[in-house]
C-alpha cells in the first residue's frame, strides 16, 4: 500500500509541475490526466475497480500518458534553459 501511495504521489507531482511549467497544451494535457486518475481513485474509494481489466488497463494507460507527459515537460524546459 505504501508502494502504490508514493508512486501515485510522485504521478500528481509531475503532473501538476507540468501545469505550472507546461505551454498550453502540456497543461491541458496534465489537467486531463491529473482528474482522469482522481476520479479512478475516488471511485476506486467506494467500489472494487481492480477486478476489472478495462479499468485497469485504463489506470495504466493514464500512468503510462502521464509519465511521457512528465518526459516531455522535463526536455522541453531543460532545451529552453540551453538557448
């Protein structure tokens, strides 16, 4: 449990450093994803969503965006620091 509690914290970690430092899209992106995996864990609080391989699958895929999102925000800063 406390696994899945610090991997999820260090999701909406880059996800809201990505709503702070992101352009336009990189924000709505993170936005979408940050409320996305809210809702699936609020969710989650009332009901067994574990069991269900759709749901899963759909909790991986919003991991999955997320961290391509936190790779992607993460070389953009890091390129607009080297001009």
């Amino acid at each position: 449990i406390i696994t899945f509690l610090l991997y999820t914290a260090g999701f909406f970690k880059a996800t809201f450093k990505a709503l702070k430092n992101g352009d336009k899209a990189i924000k709505a992106l993170a936005a979408a994803l940050a409320a996305a995996m809210g809702g699936l864990l609020l969710k989650g609080m009332t009901d067994n969503i574990w069991y269900n391989f759709r749901i899963l699958a759909f909790f991986w895929v919003i991991v999955a965006i997320g961290v391509a999102l936190a790779n992607v925000n993460t070389k953009e800063n890091t390129n607009e620091n080297q001009i």
